[in-house]
C-alpha cells in the first residue's frame, strides 16, 4: 500500500452508552470488550494504523489510560457529533482511507474486512461495506477521506451527525459504493452479535468463554450464538 493509500482504523468507543454504560470494557471471557477487537485486528492482512476515537468527557479518561497501557492511539474529541470526531481523528492522521468500527462488536470478521479493503481499493469505491449479509456486530465499512470531508461538510442533519455514513447511505448519487458478497456459511444478517443490551452481553461471554479457538471466527459466533439460544437464553 503506498503511502497515497494510507490506511486507518477509527475505532470509536465511549462509556456512556445509554442502554449498557461502560460496556466497552465489561470482561467478555478473559479479555475487556475492546481487547477482544484489538486482538482480533493483529490478524489484518494489510497494514494499517488503528485509533480508538473517544470523547472528551471525563468519563472517558479511562478509556485513554487503556490506550497508553496498550500502546495504542488515542484521540479525544466531540462526545455528540460522532462525525466531527471521525473527520477531525482522520485528518489528524492524515488518512486517505478509513475503516470505521465500533467498541460494541467483539467479534469482527478480519478475513471478510481484508477483503473489503481489497474491494474497496481496487474497484475505487468512496464507501464499502460487508453490513447486509453478516450478522450483526460483524461486518466494517470503509471509506474515502474525500467521502468522510464532504459528509463532514454537507450533512447537518442530527443524524448525519451521530451516525457517521447516513450522509453517505442518504445520497447514494454522490457516491461510488460498494457491498461485499460473502459465503452463505457466514450469511446471517438476522443474528445479533453486537453488545447493545444485557442479554447481548451474556451471549457475547458464553460464546467467548466456550469457544477454544484463539480467533472467534464468525462461522464459530454463529454456531456458539445458536447454542446459546437453545440451551441457555429464556424464551
């Protein structure tokens, strides 16, 4: 990848979710949520810089002691306008190209985000993503700084502001996009395997505490998720 290419992972997380607060450093296993996506993007193919984007509030000092424990880079910026963090995080490290997680999804599929990157990169796309076909919590977008400047600059909207890609997904005549198809071994957009609720929490530790492999592969999430709603969730 050359440096025209410079590629960044913004990974956004903040502990005040409102259905589930703290929850991106609840244990899952033996790991914190947050290590649990980190681990999992030491396997990405192609090299990349990754960010975690938090706020500014004091709430989230914690979340900037764990990056300095890890190494890992941190930036600080609006607590509300989650697309103002991302441009400002971007253009701080001068990304060209921007895969965007969230601190809710332990599991993400590395082999389906390198991918992307691959798709993303060479049909030329402003935004990508692999959404519609793996469960959720599991499949990444990508894209353009261009992408990132002029929604950044154009969508106003309270939603556009909160949710980074809307002014993407809202004007798709603006934009080259892109979806990744996937095997139908992995096609389970129906399954949740996000972290927004309690009982998505004790569904991502039983997988977590059951599963041998030190990589949670997706097609492994949708087995353990499947056992867990026979045998242990409540009707």
């Amino acid at each position: 990848m050359s440096s025209e290419d410079r590629l960044g992972i913004i990974l956004q997380a903040r502990m005040g979710s409102l259905r589930l607060p703290g929850k991106i450093l609840m244990p899952i296993g033996n790991k914190a949520l947050l290590d649990h996506i980190l681990h999992s993007l030491k396997r990405l193919r192609h090299s990349a810089t990754t960010v975690i984007a938090t706020s500014e509030t004091s709430r989230d000092d914690i979340v900037e002691k764990f990056c300095t424990e890890r190494a890992v880079a941190c930036y600080r910026g609006s607590e509300a306008n989650v697309l103002d963090r991302h441009y400002q995080c971007a253009t701080a490290y001068d990304f060209r190209h921007i895969i965007r997680l969230t601190g809710d999804n332990p599991f993400p599929d590395i082999e389906e985000l390198d991918n992307l990157i691959d798709l993303h990169l060479v049909s030329g796309t402003d935004y990508a993503n692999s959404f519609a076909s793996l469960p959720m919590g599991v499949g990444t977008e990508i894209f353009t700084f261009t992408a990132l400047a002029r929604s950044w600059q154009e969508g106003k909207a309270p939603h556009h502001l909160e949710h980074v890609n809307e002014y993407i997904l809202e004007n798709p005549q603006l934009f080259k996009t892109a979806l990744l198809p996937v095997a139908a071994s992995k096609y389970r957009p129906d399954l949740r395997l996000t972290v927004d609720t309690m009982e998505d929490y004790k569904q991502a530790c039983y997988i977590a505490e059951n599963s041998l492999v030190d990589y949670m592969t997706t097609k492994k999430a949708i087995e353990l998720a499947e056992e867990y709603a026979r045998n242990v969730a409540k009707p």
